[in-house]
C-alpha cells in the first residue's frame, strides 16, 4: 500500500486509515498478484458523511455491456496512456461514468494491486475521502444505469450480508442494499474494509444463494474469482 495525500478526514476514517497502511494483497484476496503481465487499472472507494453516517459511492454498470454487464461497482477502469498515475485514473474514470468533480476529493492511500484472473486486470483500489460531495449520476446510461451511495452501517447489518454461489461453484461475500446485489470483486472489498474500519458485524456465513441468471455477469467475463 502506497500513501498519496493525507488531509483532516472525520474520526470515524481513522481507524481504517491507520490499519489499511499495513494491509497486503492477502488480506483481500486468495489469489496471489503476478509479478509481471496484466493490464494495469484502478477504482475509485470514495467514502463520505452521509445522512446515516458513513457511505461509499457505487454504481450500477448497464446490463447492456459487454463486461460486468448489470453488475454493480467502484467507479474506475483501466489505464489510459493519458493518466498520469493511479490516482489520475481513478479520478478520470469517476468523472467519466458518474461526473464526480476530483477537486471535491481527498485521495488518502492506495490499497493493494489485485489481479482478476479472468480478465487479466491488475486493479489497484483508490481510497478516498469525499469532503465536498455533490449530486452525481450516471452520464452516460449505455455504460451507468444507476448510481447510489450505500451507507456502511447498511452494508455491515447481518441481514443484508449472505454469499452468493457462481454457476462455476464459486463462492464469495456479497450486500443486498438499495435494489442492489453487489457481489464480485466489489462485494470482496467492501468486505475486507467494513473489517478493517471495524464496522464489520457477525453475519451469517450460511446464508448461501445462487446468483440470478441472468445478468450478463455470469458469463466468462465476470470478476467472480478474484476475492473473498
């Protein structure tokens, strides 16, 4: 994990802060990061004051797309010549899909470079806090279909938590929040962090449920394997 900008963020950061400076690949995923290859791309978690506390940023990508097709996500893509680091991208990508204003973010840190084995990304997570939020929404409704800020304490209620189980027999985390499913590569962070941050509560691991087909997302092109 790199550090990138420090600012005066609420107490409530703080501890995912201090714990997200030691946090390794491991902590995030089963699968080990290559040391060479991938095509390399960033996201964007963007946490805010919401009027329930704590919140993060995430869309819903169109179900008509070729990738991840109805599948919720972080803001972010890949890597562009033009982008001048990480950071750079993630902002860029923010912008594009929901027209977040970068000067409205503080960027606090990098988490640790994942690897999607199925589509050869090398994603690396932004971490960020939102001081100055703003109404955003999907500009372009071809790519975003819907954009929400979930909050934390939603997220981490045992009775939103279960696992889902791909038609390929993999199992991973997942949220049901705001008509949402959020499950993946996404689900997998957002697991990690509400833990690290200590907002994570005990849930009931048990609670197994086979994706819905569709969305498009089950096909080979999703990010299923990559975490939790």
């Amino acid at each position: 994990m790199t550090e990138v900008v420090t600012g005066q963020v609420p107490a409530w950061f703080e501890p995912l802060l201090t714990r997200v400076r030691a946090a390794r690949a491991v902590d995030f995923t089963r699968i080990p990061t290559p040391d060479e290859g991938g095509r390399p791309a960033a996201v964007l978690i963007l946490l805010a004051e919401g009027e329930q506390g704590p919140d993060v940023l995430i869309m819903q990508r169109s179900a008509t797309l070729r990738n991840h097709a109805g599948q919720p996500a972080f803001p972010g893509g890949a890597v562009e010549p033009e982008d001048a680091d990480l950071t750079a991208t993630a902002l860029r990508e923010a912008n594009e899909e929901v027209g977040l204003d970068p000067a409205s973010v503080t960027v606090l840190a990098q988490l640790p470079t994942l690897w999607i084995p199925v589509t050869d990304f090398l994603v690396t997570p932004v971490l960020a806090w939102w001081h100055a939020p703003h109404p955003v929404g999907a500009h372009d409704p071809r790519e975003v279909a819907h954009v929400a800020r979930l909050p934390l304490a939603e997220l981490a209620d045992p009775a939103h938590r279960l696992r889902v189980r791909h038609s390929s027999g993999w199992i991973g985390p997942a949220f049901q929040a705001r008509g949402m499913l959020v499950w993946g590569f996404t689900a997998g962070v957002l697991s990690t962090l509400l833990e690290l941050g200590g907002w994570a509560r005990p849930w009931p691991t048990d609670r197994i449920e086979a994706l819905p087909t569709p969305p498009a997302t089950l096909s080979g092109t999703a990010d299923v394997p990559s975490v939790g």
